[in-house]
C-alpha cells in the first residue's frame, strides 16, 4: 500500500503522515529523507528542484536545457521516484505522488486542506512566527506548490477529483485525520 498526501500549507500533513507509518509500521517519505535517499542513489544533483519540491521557472528552464524539453524531465522525474520506492510500502508527502503512483491498484491518495485562518494559526504555533509572518508563510508555500504541481503534472493542484480523499484536516485535527484515512483504507479492503 502506497498513501501520498498532498496538502495545504498548515495543514498537519507531517503528524498525520507519522501517525500512519506508526499505524501501518511502513516508511514515511517527506522532503528531508527523500533527499537523503536521492543523494544516496545518486541522482539529486540533476533533480535537486524536483526533489525540494521548488518550483521550476518553465521559460529559464526551457532556455537552459537544449537538448531536453521540460515534459521530458518531468516524465524522469516521476520516473527517478518511482524507481527509489519501487513497489514497497510507504507514504509519501507532496511529490506529485498521487499522479506519480496513481496506476498502483494499492494507492490512497489525499489532499489536506483547512481555512486559511486555522492554517495561518497552526503556522504561527508550529513555527513561533508573528500573524503577519504565518500569512505571508502560508501564502508564499501555497503558491510554490500550485506552480510546482502544474509544472509537472500540467494539473491543477488539489482538484478533489484527483484523490480518494479530500478533506479538512484543520477541523477534524490530527489524530481524527489519521484515523479517517485509516478507516477508508479499512472500508476499501487495503489492509
């Protein structure tokens, strides 16, 4: 079983992801040990932006690779992930992953979401920042990811119809969201 969790900015993804992998005993992926398992296999260098889940400016980009058009690099950028996780069980946060795996028969695919003010408050908390700050934060992030999810996936990012699951994590809490995907997966016969 495959769970890729995309989200909001402020949403709790992290603690819900962490509850799951306690739950299910699989691994959890997030920005950080993906990177560590990219630069270990070899192939962070040339899909560092992929990998940070930063953004690529399509024109800059375009200009400077000649020899390669973007839909190419995004087709091996799915390609380089897919081939890190191959077929064990895990959960991924953001990476595209829902499209990216979305031909595994065992995938579960959610998109976290929340009002902008209960997510700025998390923010705010999580990160001890001014509400000024977490404004600014959760815009900025939220932002990054739509252009990184349509650069490439040419989607739009967090249309309910492109997961199994899409829901309000900043009302239902974290434990409640973890205990959601968990009682879908149950209902749907994954585990």
């Amino acid at each position: 079983m495959i769970i890729t969790i995309a989200r909001q900015c402020g949403c709790g993804a992290l603690h819900i992801g962490e509850q799951l992998s306690q739950h299910y005993g699989i691994p959890f992926y997030t920005r950080k040990n993906l990177l560590e398992l990219a630069q270990k296999r070899g192939v962070l260098q040339e899909m560092d932006d992929f990998f940070e889940e930063r953004p690529v400016d399509e024109l800059m980009f375009a200009i400077s690779q000649f020899d390669e058009e973007p839909q190419n690099v995004n087709v091996k950028a799915f390609s380089v992930l897919s081939q890190l996780i191959g077929h064990e069980d895990c959960i991924i946060i953001g990476r595209c992953g829902n499209v990216i795996f979305k031909d595994r028969e065992d995938l579960v695919s959610v998109f976290l979401k929340g009002s902008f003010n209960g997510r700025v408050k998390a923010i705010e908390a999580e990160n001890n920042m001014t509400t000024e700050e977490a404004i600014a934060f959760v815009n900025e992030l939220d932002e990054s990811r739509v252009r990184y999810h349509k650069y490439y996936t040419g989607m739009k990012w967090g249309d309910a119809n492109d997961y199994d699951l899409c829901f309000d994590s900043i009302r239902l809490g974290t434990n409640n969201s973890a205990d959601f995907i968990e009682k879908y997966i149950e209902e749907i016969k994954l585990k």
